[in-house]
C-alpha cells in the first residue's frame, strides 16, 4: 500500500469516526431534549416562559389543558393578549415588577380566566450582562390551601365565640368572691384570686383577638367611620399612657401638628391600633423614652410610635406582622403579649386603605409608621 493511499485510508477512518460521533451526539441531543420536553410536560403546575417583550415561547401540559387552548394557539402571542385581553400590559403586572425588581417575585391572584385562586412565582433569566431577557412563570392551584384556611378560620371564630360566655361568668364568678361578696377571705385566698382573674383577663384578650383577626382575614369588619381631628385623638390617646409611662420612668412625648385636620376613620380601631402599638413600646424599653407623631404628608397623615428600646432583628422584621409572632419575649413574670396585636393593627389600617411599616436596629429602638388617607378637600 502507498503512502498515498495509507494517508487517505486514515482520513477516511478519521471523517466515519467523526461522522459516527456527530450523529451519537445528535441522537443523545434529541434523547435529552424528548426526555426534556416529558419532564416539562409532566410538572402539573402551570409553567410556562415568555421573553422580555412578553411574547410567550414556551408552555407545558398542564397549562394548555387548563387554559383549553392548543400550544400553536398561545406561543408566539404576548402574555396580556392570552390573559387580559389587552393590546398593553395591565397595571398589576408580574412581570413588569420582576423586570424593575430583577428578583424572584410570588403573589397569589384570583385569576379570572380559569376561577381559581393561585400562587403565582415569576423567576427572571438573565444574559451575561445581568439584564432580563426572559422569565420561567409557574402557577399553582391553592384552592385547597384555601379551603383549608377558611375552615380553619371558622373553626377559630366559632370557638372563640363559644368561649366567651363561659369565661365571663367565671370573671363574674371570681370578681365577687375577691370583693368578699359571699364571705371574707384571707390573704393567700386574695393572691391566688388576683392571679386567677389576671389569667382570665389574659385569656379574654386572646379571645377578642382571635375573633378580631378571624374577621379582618374574612373581611367581615364593619367600620363606623366620622370625622375625627386626628391630633384631638392623639391628645386623648396620650393621657392613657401618662401614668403607665411614668410609673416605667420613660418619657412619654406626642408630636402634632396644628391644622385641623380631619380623617374619616373608626375612632376606636385607629385607637386600638394605637393602644397596641405603645404598649409594646411601653413593654420594650426599659429607659429612656417613647415617641408618638403625627405628620401632614400630603394625601395622607403618617403617624408613628418610636422607641429606644432593646430593637428587633433584621432577620426578625419580615415576619413581624404575622400572626402569633413574639419577638423579645422573656421568661418568668411580666406582662405576656397573645402576637396578634400587631396582625390585627396592619389589619385595621390597610382597610382603612392606609398602610403599615417598621424601622428597627437592634439597641437602637424600633418605630412603627402607619398611614391614613386625608378627608378629600370639596
């Protein structure tokens, strides 16, 4: 055999062997990508991804079959147009606040195509220069989280409701027995009745709470709104606080402004909000001194309470407002909070359609801000 001929053997041999390894490639390829493909379309959430310009390229199964539309019938058309019906994005856009945000972003919504509620989670896909070039979108069904919630939350109700009658015949029972109605009694007598009423007193609290949150959650609340000169009822709300902070020797100071101005608002859950709010001030801060304000900001008035007590951590702020949540809590003997006070405030704010939030560093005090629309100049 020539040289020649030994050269082009090889080559021969070289290019089937390449030719060989391309199509194994090819073949694992198309074996990935089916395996790919069945993967994505056995996820029974609804998933599917769009790209920076909202056109929708890629959906699953579950999706199609929920929105009863073909995969050519959704891919290729912008996310509004198959959703809203739009020929723009809608205000409340997911996506628009993943694009400002460039982070994960999860909201439940009632979605009115399907009449379901869902958990929503929008992740962005970035390019090697950290813009958004596209977003992987899935949808769960939480129908039965819902659900579950719901009796939950009438269980609670109803208990609660049942609870009450019971135990203030037992105050009643315990009041009159402490006031010696029904005979005199001695001084171990008196200390156990006195820690015995407390314990009921703490447990009614608990009580009203729950009902109060029960309600908020199932938007039940009825407002009974007037018109009310805000810095009057900061006056008023202060004068219970004077003794309390005095016996603690913290300084109890109110800043307000002095136009009068009026909020249509409940009276008395706006100083409920209030109440919870400095009492825990109160509760944390063991010197120093507690501040309640006030502040014309235009549409609205912000109010706050701050404090120079013991703070909160960072890792503790998210969760601040959930329910039963107790944060610097100590053992032994003092006062005990039931952690809806806070639940129930943001509550009772946001449906007064104001807003809620916390500034805090440890050792450094907390201030809790909250605000309320203003009476519409006519």
């Amino acid at each position: 055999m020539t040289e020649d001929l030994k050269k082009t053997t090889i080559s021969a041999k070289r290019l089937n062997e390449e030719i060989a390894e391309r199509k194994k490639m090819e073949v694992n390829l198309q074996q990935a990508t089916e395996e790919w493909e069945r993967t994505f379309n056995a996820i029974s959430d609804l998933v599917f991804i769009q790209d920076k310009d909202f056109i929708i390229t890629k959906v699953n199964k579950a999706f199609v079959d929920v929105l009863k539309m073909k995969p050519e019938d959704i891919i290729g058309k912008k996310c509004y147009q198959i959703f809203h019906h739009r020929d723009t994005p809608w205000s409340g856009c997911l996506f628009k606040k993943t694009q400002e945000s460039k982070a994960v972003h999860t909201e439940e919504v009632d979605d009115f195509i399907t009449g379901i509620p869902l958990s929503v989670t929008i992740s962005p896909v970035f390019d090697e220069s950290g813009n958004v070039i596209a977003s992987v979108h899935i949808a769960r069904d939480i129908s039965e989280c819902k659900q579950a919630e719901r009796i939950k939350d009438e269980f609670i109700s109803t208990v609660s409701h049942e609870l009450r009658t019971p135990l203030s015949i037992i105050k009643e029972g315990v009041s009159l027995v402490l006031d010696q109605i029904p005979g005199k009694i001695n001084k171990e007598q008196d200390d156990i009745l006195k820690t015995a009423k407390e314990n009921i007193n703490r447990l009614a609290k608990i009580i009203n709470g729950l009902l109060d949150i029960s309600k908020i959650e199932a938007k039940k609340v009825e407002l009974e709104k007037k018109e009310v000169e805000i810095s009057v009822l900061l006056s008023k709300i202060s004068s219970i606080f004077k003794n309390s902070a005095r016996e603690r020797e913290i300084n109890l100071e109110v800043k307000s402004f002095q136009e009068d101005v009026k909020l249509y608002i409940d009276e008395d859950k706006i100083i409920q909000v209030f109440t919870n709010l400095i009492d825990n001030a109160l509760k944390f801060t063991e010197k120093g001194k507690v501040e309640i304000a006030i502040y014309d900001i235009g549409k609205d008035v912000e109010c706050s309470v701050s404090d120079t007590g013991r703070g909160i951590s960072k890792e503790d702020l998210p969760k601040l407002f959930d329910k039963f949540q107790q944060f610097g809590r100590t053992p032994g003997p003092g006062a005990k909070g039931t952690g809806l006070g806070l639940s129930i405030s943001k509550g009772i704010v946001e449906i007064h359609g104001g807003r809620v939030w916390v500034e805090s560093k440890l050792g450094k005090g907390t201030k809790f801000i909250f605000t309320l629309p203003k009476i519409a100049v006519k």
